[in-house]
C-alpha cells in the first residue's frame, strides 16, 4: 500500500468555511434522510448547527475537528469529534463522532479510515477507550461502512414522533382494545 497523499492536520479557524460546505454536500448527497426530511432541509439545518464552529475551535477544549487536506490543498475530509463524551448507559467516558464527511472523489474508505484511526489515536491519549458514532439504518449502507470502518453495534436508537395529544396511536391498538 501506498504513501497517502493526504495531510492530516487540526482544524484552523480559517478552515471553517470549507468544513461547514463538506459536511453541507454531504448531508445534500445523502440518499436516504431521517424522518422525512429532504436533504436540503436537513443539509440547511446541519449548517445552523454549525454556525459556532469557528468559537467552538477556539474556545472548547473537548471539541477537535480533524482536517484532510489533499495535496492540492483542497479539503479532502474532515470529522468533528467530543473528546469528553459520556456514554449513556454506562457512565464511562468516551470519544463521539459529531460528522464525518470525505469528499466524492475519495470516497473509497480509505481516507475515512484514515481519520477514524487518527482520532481513535487522539481519543485514547485524551483517556477514552472508546470512539461512538450514531449512524442511520437506511439502505445506503450506513451501517455497513462503519462495521467496515471496524465499528460494532452496542445500542440501538429508537423514536417516535411527538404530537398534540401525547403519542400517536400505536399500531394494532384497536386490536388489543376490542
């Protein structure tokens, strides 16, 4: 294998603005989108999320954005991480994946793996034993890419839609009501 052409770097503030339009392509591209949302909608809300990025860069300690950057020195990758994450169920203190996005010309795995590992490396030097990511179950493969990535399911993150009236009726209600 091959010498990787990427750079792996931290994040500047001036690399912002390239961060916040991978990850906006990202979410535009995506093939399946939670809850109904379209892809614009859900890219628009994306990016009022990350309308502190620069602030949060300078100010918190706990937020790392890592940065690929292709020898053309076009942003090639990035992955936004919490270095002080809790995992919920059990208390111990991990590492979560805020974003992940590589762009379309190398999107083969590699580069993705690239930065996973790097910040599973940051992670465990910062006192984490574990790197977290939620991922959807759509059928683009979501799934899948982080098992390849070496990711394995613990948990599984389950909704249902909030309404006027509490909960929605649940399916076979009838059923059981008759």
């Amino acid at each position: 294998m091959g010498q990787s052409p990427f750079a792996l770097r931290w994040a500047r503030p001036e690399d912002c603005s390239a961060i916040r339009q991978l990850i906006f392509r990202s979410f535009l591209e995506a093939q399946d989108s939670p809850r109904g949302l379209s892809p614009e909608t859900l890219a628009r809300r994306v990016l009022q999320r990350l309308d502190r990025l620069e602030e949060l860069l300078v100010t918190q300690a706990s937020f790392l954005v890592l940065v690929a950057v292709a020898p053309s020195g076009a942003l090639a990758g990035c992955l936004l991480l919490d270095v002080e994450d809790i995992d919920r169920a059990s208390g111990e203190p991990q590492a979560f994946i805020i974003y992940l996005a590589v762009a379309p010309p190398w999107r083969d795995g590699r580069l993705a793996k690239r930065l996973v590992r790097h910040a599973a490396r940051e992670a465990y030097k910062r006192g984490c034993r574990y790197l977290a990511a939620e991922v959807g179950l759509g059928p683009h493969g979501q799934l899948k890419t982080t098992q390849w990535l070496g990711f394995k399911p613990e948990r599984c993150i389950v909704s249902i839609p909030c309404t006027p009236q509490g909960l929605p009726p649940a399916p076979g209600a009838k059923a059981l009501q008759g």
